[in-house]
C-alpha cells in the first residue's frame, strides 16, 4: 500500500446502517440442490421397491405393518412355500411372494402416500425455481465472483461482488454472503488505505441482522470487521498525536519533536481504544500493534530518517506478516536497496499468491530483474502486470527504463510519452529527462527540467549525476536502487 493512499481520507466513520430487506434468498441454492437430492433419493426408493418387492406396504393385511424379506426368508424345511401377499402356496417366485404378486406389484401405481410426497416435491421445487429464475442474473454474477475470488484475481472479483449486490440491493433483496465476502476481498488488498478499511467494515455491518448474529458461521466475517475498525481507529490516533497543536511547528530537523511524537506513538501499543462494533455495540479493545508500526515508518519516512524509517517496517513484518498489503511492497523495496533479493523475491511471490492481480508483486519481479541486467525478464513481467492494469503509469515507467538498458530508448520513449497520458508526477518526468537525453532530445530535456522547477520540483540527484555524464545510463537502471530517486 503506497504511503499516499494510507494518509488519504481521515473522515470519521459514520453510524453504521443496520436495516435490511426482510427478503433473504441466500440460501436459495442450497435449499435447490437438497430438494433435487431429496426427489432423487424418494424416486430411487420408490422405483427400487416396485423393482424387488422389497419394501412394500401390505394392502393383504389388517395395519401399515411392511413385509421385509429377512422376516420370511426362514421357513421350515419340508413345508410349503407360502406368498405372503395372497397366502397361496407357491414354487416360482422371489422369497416369499409368489411371480403373479411380483407382477402384480411391478404395475400397482403409486401409494397415496408416495404421491403426496413427490407432489410436495414438486411444487416445493416449482417454488424454488420460480424465485431462482426471476433472479436468475445476480446468481450468475454471484457465480462468476466467488470463482475468480478462489481462483485469486481478486480484483476481479470485487468487481464482480459490487455487480452482483447492486443486482440484489435494486431488488431490495439483503444479499448478505455477498457483503461478507466482498468485504473478505476488500480485506486482502486494502487497496484505497483507510477507505477500504470503513468500506470493510461497512459491509460486514450490511450483511447483518439479528438472525445472523449469534450463527458460528459467521464468526470470522464479524471478527474481520470488528478488526478493520480497529485499524481505522488506530490510524485515527496516529492522526490526532500528529496534528496535535503543539507539533504544528514541527520540521524534519526538530530532533527534540520528532522524538516526543514517536514517544506518544509507542505509547498506543497495548492503550485502549473504543469503537463501535459491525453489530451496533461500543467495545474497548487495543490498539492494533502493527498499524502503530506502520504510522511510526510513514512519519520516520516523511521526516527523512529512511534508515528509522526501514526498522519500524521490520517490525510490522515481525509483528503482522500476514497484512502483506500495509508493509510488502514497500519491505521489498527497502530490502533490493539494502542487496537483499531473497526477501524481496519472498515478498513479491507472496503478493502474488494473494492476489494474482496484485501488479505491485510483478513490479517488484521487474524491479529485480532489471537489477540483475535481464532487460527481457523485467519486460516479461510488466506485460504480465499490465494485462491487468494497462493503463498503470507506474508499471509503463518500469517497462520503459527496462527498455533503455536493453538499448531501444525509442520504444522506451513511446512507452514513456504513453504512461505521461495517464498520470503526470516527479519521478514519470525524471524517467523521461533520461530517456529524452539518450535520443538526443536536449531541447525537450530543458523544457522539461523548466517545467519541473517553476512546480517546485527539483531534478533528483542521481539524474543529474546521469546528466552530468558521472554515470551511464546501464549504472543508473541497475545499481544501487536501480532507479531515478
């Protein structure tokens, strides 16, 4: 997660929405297939016991008392085989009923009994299949979201969860398992910082109501809410110690306030925090460990201590590896800075496993590859990435500097000017300055480092050390951070 999608929207969460539709068809699936199971299993039955004479209900005797083949299996030696149905003794038949009774009993028509239930079958399944069918096209897109969901291009799927309950909510239908496992998809990436967090939430809350609360099965849906909550809330203090008036006066030089506001900010770990819950209710809990870590990096960061800045990552990887979407990318980053590819490698499969539609897990791949002088490779995996994304300005800039060290600054160029239509900020220009210089372009360089300056915006150090011939183009793709910062 990019540090300027964690600090955007600092809104207030509002009073959740607990109301629903009184409609519920959730479980109308479930409820098809044992209906279908429950009349094959009947007919099964029914058919087996006009095939053999198992099972029969006499029609011959006084009661509803079945004749079972094993009660008449042991006559004595010696006597006459008796029928059970008609009495009359008999030579040619099946274990006690003779052959004219067994035909008769393959063409009896169905007991009472066994129309009744195969008509309630029916009707029951008329029922369920009317209301399927009426709603037949938000079953579809449910399908098509719980499929990418498992198959892990998740992006995909939110996509398709969002159709499918704008499908059901404008049939004023509660489609409560898709809130819930949208928000779980929301949950992986947190891809909009604190607005996924409240989105999470919020749809956890919608997918509730007093029916739902107290079923085990939606434990973790409820707890995953519960949790984003927290973490909101922790990024909410974050915000409150630094806005604080006193640290208004605050620069990146203030050893002495840089100092005190990390010491108010490692006083959150283990501090109570209330929220109120996805179910409606006000909990004290604590704040959430990692997410402290997280402010401290960004507010290190900011303040220019980058070698601060990567120990406070270290700890939220220590402390919560599974949320790959707060600290990942940026770790690999730090990690390929400090010669460190194996856990850059590690991380970047990780993101991936998560999510296969995670374009930062095959930036990080390019990233390294580039570092390594695979120009190919790291082309490789950005068309991979932009099969999902491509109007990424940020992977287009990492495919066009890996096509300068693979020596074609003029497709790089093309892939530049491209990435510039969809996006416009610093480190886009400075990738540009370079590739213009190797073709030659001075004039479009100068224009550009005109235009960066009257933006208040300053050529980075290592592109005029390119500029100034200190290093090639290859040293500056491939050495150090590999970059143009």
């Amino acid at each position: 997660m990019e540090d300027e999608k964690v600090l955007e929207n600092n809104e207030n969460i509002g009073n959740n929405e607990n109301s629903v539709a009184t409609e519920n068809t959730e479980e109308l699936n479930k409820e098809l297939e044992e209906l279908a199971e429950l009349f094959r299993k009947e007919l099964a039955k029914t058919t087996e016991e006009f095939e053999t004479g198992g099972e029969v209900e006499s029609e011959a005797t006084e009661g509803s008392e079945s004749v079972n083949d094993e009660e008449i299996a042991d006559e004595p030696e010696g006597e006459p085989l008796l029928c059970a149905l008609c009495g009359e003794s008999y030579e040619n038949g099946k274990e006690g009923i003779c052959e004219d009774c067994l035909k008769d009993l393959r063409n009896r028509p169905f007991g009472f009994v066994n129309v009744l239930l195969v008509i309630a079958i029916g009707v029951l399944g008329i029922v369920a299949m009317r209301g399927f069918w009426d709603n037949v096209g938000g079953y579809a897109l449910a399908y098509e979201a719980k499929a990418q969901f498992n198959m892990g291009n998740i992006s995909s799927a939110k996509t398709a969860y969002d159709n499918a309950i704008s499908y059901f909510e404008g049939k004023e239908i509660n489609a409560r398992n898709l809130y819930f496992e949208s928000a779980e998809a929301i949950f992986i990436q947190m891809s909009e910082g604190s607005v996924s967090m409240t989105d999470v939430a919020d749809r956890v809350s919608k997918g509730f109501d007093d029916s739902a609360l107290p079923m085990p099965q939606y434990t973790k849906y409820k707890n995953m809410g519960n949790e984003a909550l927290v973490l909101y809330g922790t990024m909410q203090s974050f915000y409150d110690i630094v806005n604080k008036s006193e640290y208004q006066q605050y620069t990146a030089d203030d050893r002495a306030m840089y100092n005190s506001i990390m010491k108010e900010l490692d006083a959150l770990i283990g501090a109570p925090l209330e929220i109120q819950t996805v179910d409606g209710k006000l909990k004290e809990v604590t704040h959430n460990e990692a997410m402290v870590y997280f402010c401290q990096y960004m507010f290190a960061y900011t303040s220019g201590k980058t070698y601060e800045a990567q120990e406070y990552l270290a700890k939220v990887y220590e402390t919560e590896p599974d949320y790959l979407w707060l600290y990942a990318y940026e770790y690999a980053l730090s990690s390929i800075g400090a010669g460190d590819i194996e856990t850059a490698e590690k991380l970047a499969g990780s993101l991936i496993e998560a999510d296969r539609q995670d374009v930062d897990g095959y930036s990080l791949y390019s990233t390294i590859a580039r570092l390594s002088g695979d120009a190919d490779k790291a082309i490789e995996w950005t068309d991979k990435a932009l099969e999902f994304d491509p109007e990424n300005a940020e992977l287009l800039r990492l495919k066009a500097m890996a096509l300068v060290v693979k020596g074609d600054p003029e497709q790089a160029k093309e892939v530049i000017d491209e990435a510039l239509t969809y996006e416009s900020y610093g480190i886009l220009y400075y990738t540009s300055i370079v590739i213009e210089n190797e073709l030659g372009n001075t004039e479009t360089v100068e224009e550009t480092v005109s235009m960066l300056q009257s933006y208040g915006l300053e050529v980075s150090d290592r592109v005029n050390s390119y500029l100034a011939g200190k290093i090639t183009t290859e040293q500056l793709f491939t050495e150090g951070t590999g970059d143009v910062e």
